[in-house]
C-alpha cells in the first residue's frame, strides 16, 4: 500500500480544516467542568448522546478557562465520512481498507529525536501538577472526576517484551496520580498483573494527541489481535508508513514520536484508588452504551514521571457515548467481521456495519448475497462467525444485498417485512459480553450469573430463498439525477459499495 498519511494529528487536520461541515475554530471561552462537553453535544457528538444532538464538525477550542494558551480538540472522528477520507476510503469502503492493512502490517520504528518532546516537565520539579498542566475535561457534573477520553496507553509484556497499545479511561486524582479503568481482558491489564505479581511496577506512557490511523488501529482485538499482537503495526499497513516511537524519556518505555502529547509514568503494584474517591458521585463517565459507568471502587493508580509535548499541543479529546467512539469501536469491528467470514465463506458476506446504537461494540448488520436455498442458513452460520469472532457483540441483524446496511430506515423496513419473529429470531443465552451495559447484570435478569453475561440474538431478516421474488423491491429507472439538480449533493452516486453491496 503506498504511503499516504497523515503522519500526525496535525496533518490529518490539514484535510479538513478548510471545510466548515468538518472542522469549526472558536476562541470564545469554555469552561471544561462541563461545559466543552455540553457545548459539542449540540455540534456534532451524535450517536447515543442526550437528545438533542447531531453528526457535525470537527471543533478545536483555543480559549479554555484556566489553561492559557491550550487548545482541546473534540470530535475529529465523530463522522464516518470524516474518517474515511482522512484514511483514504469512503464510508462504505473504510472497514474493507482496514481489513487490507491488517493483511499488509508494518512495524513501528524507533528514532532518536521526537516533536513529541520538544517541552518536556518533570514530575520531580516542585511547581510540577498535571491537573493544571493539562486541561482533562469532565463530560457531565456527575463524573468521577476529570478524563482524558483519548489517551493512548503504550505498555510491554513484562515477560515476552512485545508491547501493546489501548485506549482506557483515565481520570486525573492528584498531581501526579492518574487511575485507570480497564475492561475485562485487557492486553496490558494482563501485562500490568504479570508485573505486579513479581511485586514490580509497570511502565507506560499515554499518547493523546494522534493521527487517526494509530487510534483506528489501536481498536482492534483479540482474536484479529491477539495478546502480544502490536497494533501499531496496523496504523503502518493503514498509512503505508511505519509508525515512529521514541524513547521515553523518565521510564524504560517508548512514546508515538509525533503525538502531540505524552504522559509518563508506572502503574504501581498493589495500589488502588476509588475513581469517585474526590467527588463520590457514584459515577464514572459516559460510557458508550449510552449511560454514566458506575464509579469503580478499587482501580490501578499510574503515577506520573513526566509530561511531554509538542509547542502548542493539542489536546484531543471525544463526547462519549457519541458517534465519534463508534468511530473507534466499530470500524475495527466490521473490518475483524469481514476479515473472519471472508475466511469462512468467501464472498458471501458483502458488507457489515458496527452500529452507533450499540456503540460500535453491541450491534451488527451484515449483509449477505444468498445465490441458493441453501444460503438460508449460511446466513445464520456468518452471524454465529461474527458473534464468535467479537466477544463484546450482543445482536445481529441479517439483510439482503438490496438492503443499505448504513441506512438505519432501510433496515428497520426489513425487519419489518422479511422477518417473523417466531421463526426468524435465534437468541444464544449465557454468553461472555461486556460489563458496561447495564442490562448484563444479575439484578437484571436473575439467571444472569455474574455481571457481563449476556443473551446474544440474531435477527435473520433477509427473504427465504424460495419466496425471493415476492420480497423484490420496487423497480425505478436507474437516473443520474445531477443534470436535474447540480446543486443538490448525491453522495450515493460517488460512494459505491463493493461490488453486490447495498443493492
């Protein structure tokens, strides 16, 4: 793959930022307590955020209260559009292009000398605290405490030495203490328990500020990624370039080169802290099922070495549970779905779609080209394929080639008029999901045995092959209306599908 970049966040705001539906600048002032969050909610957050809300722009800060000088960008990803032309695609070609940079990986480079530390603060030096270094927002007046909501962690295997990258919540408790929350299974929580178990801290560094490849990237998971799998090399196959780290410069750990800003530290053996244990609210943050996680009472503490940063960083920052996590989640959920039925039944599966309804983790569209009578169950096989192959998904939704998996209208009308539930619902009960949706949870259903236990649900709303011609769509005259209409703007005509996708 040739190279393209962006090479940093920077770059990749240089595509947008003369577009005003994709990149918006304001210096009237913010508060982050709040505010910033509030102020987005209504720009461009989308997804699963309170109504009202809406897919927008880009939106950088520059005059936020307390911090002269810094500047918090939110929502660079919370637009398939967006991302897809900063990764070079369309919307409905994103995740096939990552499927192909999963297949032509590049390693990560290091060098000797990073932009990335260009300033750097110690945490020995007495004025040194973070809470007024860096501006962590809080999205609602009921968090835990201050965020940084794109951080991410680069950390190795204490054992092996291969390393990992993630993206945690991370709220900031003191000047130099920041704690982390990690989901169940987590590749560098396995590496932060080998290094406590030996009674050893863990060095990380957290990389906020990245271009979008590298966040993207960093998404994936097991099994496309298995432990010890460094995603990065993802970000390389993404761009056609290799990811550049840099030696860190107070932890035997390295840093993203020409991220904007790096935080360094140890996570300590043995040493927990309540998330809520300033405030207790009771609550965490939003999470992306759409509500506040529960504030955790015992997470893993980092403390902090070092800061170091570009001249000028940018803070990046996202409006959770928005579209621009769906963005993160869910294009390397439907690339790892396409990459695993391709393998299993090649070219039956023509396109699959993480939907911002579950965040991008919780809900799949696949679309399927049925060529037989026999196909009425392969259907049903390719949505076993992808519930195995994402731990996290809980419900599939099955549709014909006709059907735009992008078009949440289109498939609601499928299951409404191909679909019976008595015959065309499979629901698979007692299975691993995800602990932050909050229906997975004993007290809600009492045959639920522990918190993160699901039922998983295919819903097969494609037409039996026999009866597929008393389910064909109405016929229009295929017209390029742009000679009736040249003001008017047909993405459709120019984003075409893969070949049998979406129609």
């Amino acid at each position: 793959m040739p190279a393209a970049g962006p090479f940093d966040l920077r770059g990749a705001l240089a595509l947008i930022e003369q577009d005003p539906a994709d990149y918006l600048e304001t210096d009237h002032p913010v508060d982050l307590d709040g505010q910033l969050a509030g102020v987005y909610r209504h720009i461009g957050a989308g997804g699963t955020v309170a109504r009202p809300t809406r897919r927008g722009p880009a939106m950088m800060f520059t005059s936020v209260a307390g911090y002269p000088g810094a500047r918090v960008l939110v929502g660079l990803l919370a637009d398939r559009r967006r991302v897809a032309t900063m990764l070079g695609a369309t919307p409905s070609t994103v995740a096939h292009r990552l499927v192909a940079a999963l297949e032509t990986p590049l390693a990560p480079v290091v060098v000797d000398q990073a932009p990335v530390q260009e300033r750097v603060h110690l945490a020995s030096d007495p004025g040194f605290d973070i809470r007024t270094l860096l501006p962590a927002p809080t999205n609602t007046p009921t968090d835990a405490a201050p965020y940084f909501c794109m951080g991410l962690l680069l950390a190795s295997d204490p054992e092996t030495g291969r390393s990992d990258v993630t993206i945690h919540r991370i709220a900031v408790q003191g000047r130099d203490e920041l704690s982390i929350f990690f989901s169940p299974g987590r590749h560098i929580d396995v590496f932060r328990a080998k290094a406590e178990a030996a009674g050893r801290p863990l060095p990380v560094t957290i990389n906020m500020g990245l271009d979008p490849a590298i966040v993207v990237g960093a998404c994936f998971e097991a099994p496309t990624t298995p432990l010890g799998y460094d995603e990065l090399q993802v970000a390389g196959g993404l761009r056609g370039a290799p990811v550049e780290l840099v030696d860190a410069v107070t932890v035997a750990e390295r840093a993203i080169a020409r991220a904007e800003i790096v935080i360094e530290g140890e996570l300590l053996p043995h040493v927990r802290v309540a998330e809520d244990q300033h405030t207790r609210t009771g609550h965490a943050m939003p999470e992306f099922p759409g509500y506040s996680g529960p504030a955790h009472p015992a997470l893993p503490v980092m403390r902090v070495t070092a800061v170091t940063t570009r001249e000028r960083p940018i803070l990046q920052t996202l409006v959770g549970p928005g579209e621009e996590h769906t963005s993160l989640a869910g294009i390397p959920t439907e690339a790892s779905v396409l990459q695993a039925v391709e393998r299993s039944m090649p070219g039956f599966v023509t396109q699959v779609h993480a939907h911002t309804a579950g965040g991008g983790k919780l809900l799949l569209i696949l679309q399927v080209r049925k060529s037989g009578p026999r196909d009425d169950g392969m259907a049903r096989h390719a949505a076993l394929v992808a519930l195995a192959t994402f731990r996290e998904l809980k419900n599939v939704i099955l549709v014909d080639t006709d059907v735009d998996v992008f078009d949440t209208d289109d498939v609601m009308w499928a299951m409404t008029t191909r679909m019976q539930g008595s015959t065309d619902i499979v629901v698979v009960p007692g299975v691993a999901g995800h602990v932050l949706d909050p229906s997975q949870q004993p007290s809600y259903d009492s045959a639920i045995p522990a918190p993160g236990v699901t039922s998983k649900t295919i819903y097969d709303a494609t037409a039996p092959w026999s009866m597929r011609e008393e389910f064909a769509r109405a016929a229009f005259m295929d017209v390029d209306p742009r000679p009736w209409a040249p003001w008017m703007d047909f993405p459709s005509l120019d984003d075409a599908p893969p070949s049998g996708a979406g129609r």
